[in-house]
C-alpha cells in the first residue's frame, strides 16, 4: 500500500507553482500525494499525475491528519484550517506534521517549528524547498522539476521574440509604474523583440488599453488561466513584478526578470527553475525604521535602464 502525504500550500498562484514541486517530488517516490489549493485547480489538465483539492473545512482536522502519514503545510495567518491543523496536529501527531514558514526574515529561525524545514531566507524558495525534499522529507529521489506540462500540442519558446510584460500582481504597491513598463516595451520593440503586455482581469485590461492606445502596443485578452498559461510556454521571456506569472514563466523555462521593492524579498521569491534577475532599489538608499525612503520610493529607485540591462544580461546581450 502506498504511502499517503498531503501538501497545504498558501493561496497565492506562485505559492502554489513552486509547492507543486513538493507534491512531484512525493509522486516520483511513489507516495500517493494530495495537493489542497483552490486557485490552481483551473491548471489540473498541465499536472495530471498530482490530485489538486480545494481547501478542507476547519471542523475537518482530526480526519484530515488521521488520513495522511505525511502533512507539510504552508504557515500562514489568514487561514483558520492551517491554524487548526497546526494545533492540533502537533498536539496529536507531532511527527507528521511539517510547517514551512514561506517568509524572507531572519527571525525565521525563532519560529516554534523552524526545525522542521530548516529554511534559508539567503537562497530562493524554490532551493528551499529542493533541500527540505532530500534533508527532511528523506526522498530518495529529488528533483526541482513540478511536474507542469502542457496537455496539447505546444512548441516551448516557438516566439523567441515575444517578451510578457506582466504589469500587475497582487498587491497595487507591487506594481512597477505604467510609463516606465511603456517605455521599457518601446525600447524592446527597438531591439527587435515583440513586448506584450499582460494585465489581470477586464478592469486592468480597460485601463491599460486606455493608456497603451497611442504607442502601438499588443495586450491580448485571455478568457482563462490555461490560455494564459499556453501563451506564455510558447513565448521567449518574461519581465514583470513579483507575482506568480513570473514562477509559472521560469518553470516554462523561460529567462525572466522580476522588478521588486525589496531585496530579500526579490532573493526569496526570485524564480529559480530558468535563469532568473531581479531588479530592486540598491542597498545603500536608507531604510531606516519609521523613515523607510527605499519602501515608499521604491517605484523611483528602479529606472528602466536598469531593467532594460537586466534583460539584455539574460539575453546574452552587449551594448
């Protein structure tokens, strides 16, 4: 009888992309692998080998860990099932349960159950979780893939040229400025590549339409995820914020740059299975408590020539 595990990713798109690499790397031990996510279930066609469920009801947490002989779970604070199943799982069954705590801070190490996944916040997620596979979990077989393939005839990277400019993210204050994307795409157009612009849903798209209307540039709609997702693996690169776009481009073996107001965060969350540059404001713009300039002024700090340089050196370009 095969062994049963369970992964409980946090919410977020991205979130989910790179802990599918967790859920593949238990189905290529030969583990029978639950993965609880309500949002990439749109995708299940790209992973058909991993099972994806929406999340489990609160009430259901003593079945839920008497069901599994493996948990790893997503800490976070905003889910009342995650609260309740770290509780009691670790009253109940303390070795079965595996909490990752997915923060870029160095207080990580003061977390009540860091030990159970060791992370470094100096490397990115995605390593994270390669050595937390081979070094907790005790896999035999380690691998960073994550198991996403396309379900139909798709030529990977057939537009070498097609750039995404994914222009926004969860978060406004995430969002790299509308002119300098704009000015970023005239300067790729002039190298010879085709920038495309990415929005989120209808509202993004009306205003970015709107404002991209005098300088020619493409902003194809998309009725679903998996559109998007069969675009993007037949495209060249991706720039864009820090969002779960940019993890999907990079498992689609994408180069991809990715603008982000803070460092660590950028180093974190960097995507990490293609080449990767993350572009945030320098080091040296103070940051001091209660001040914090480099924060608040970020969108400043990052100029599209440093963008433009960040590409080029994925490229393999020389001025």
């Amino acid at each position: 009888m095969k062994r049963k595990a369970a992964v409980i990713c946090n919410s977020g798109l991205g979130d989910a992309i790179i802990s599918l690499m967790i859920s593949n790397n238990f189905h290529q031990n030969e583990w029978e692998c639950d993965t609880y996510h309500d949002g990439i279930r749109v995708l299940q066609d790209w992973f058909c080998h991993l099972k994806v469920i929406g999340y489990p009801n609160p009430d259901k947490v003593q079945d839920f860990v008497a069901k599994y002989d493996v948990i790893v779970v997503f800490h976070s604070l905003s889910s009342e099932f995650v609260l309740e199943l770290i509780s009691y799982g670790k009253k109940k069954s303390p070795p079965k349960i595996k909490v990752i705590y997915p923060y870029p801070s160095k207080n990580l190490v003061n977390e009540p159950y860091y030990s159970d996944s060791l992370f470094d916040v100096n490397i990115p997620m995605g390593r994270n979780l390669e050595r937390f596979c081979k070094d907790i979990l005790k896999l035999e077989k380690v691998s960073k893939s994550n198991g996403l393939h396309p379900p139909k005839k798709l030529e990977n990277r057939k537009y070498s040229k097609r750039v995404i400019l994914h222009v926004k993210s969860s978060r406004e204050g995430k969002n790299w400025p509308r002119d300098k994307y704009v000015k970023l795409a005239l300067h790729l157009k002039k190298l010879g590549f085709d920038p495309i612009i990415v929005a989120g849903g209808p509202k993004d798209e009306g205003v970015w339409r709107e404002y991209i209307a005098p300088y020619n540039l493409e902003m194809p709609t998309f009725n679903s995820l998996d559109a998007l997702a069969s675009y993007i693996y037949e495209s060249g690169y991706m720039i864009g914020n820090d969002s779960g776009i940019g993890h999907l481009a990079s498992s689609f073996n994408l180069p991809t740059v990715i603008i982000s107001r803070r460092k660590s965060v950028a180093r974190f969350w960097m995507p990490f299975w293609a080449e990767s540059k993350t572009v945030s404001p320098y080091s040296l713009i103070p940051n001091i408590r209660g001040f914090r300039l480099r924060d608040k002024k970020w969108k400043s700090f990052i100029t599209v020539k440093r963008v433009l340089k960040a590409f080029k050196s994925i490229c393999k370009m020389t001025d």
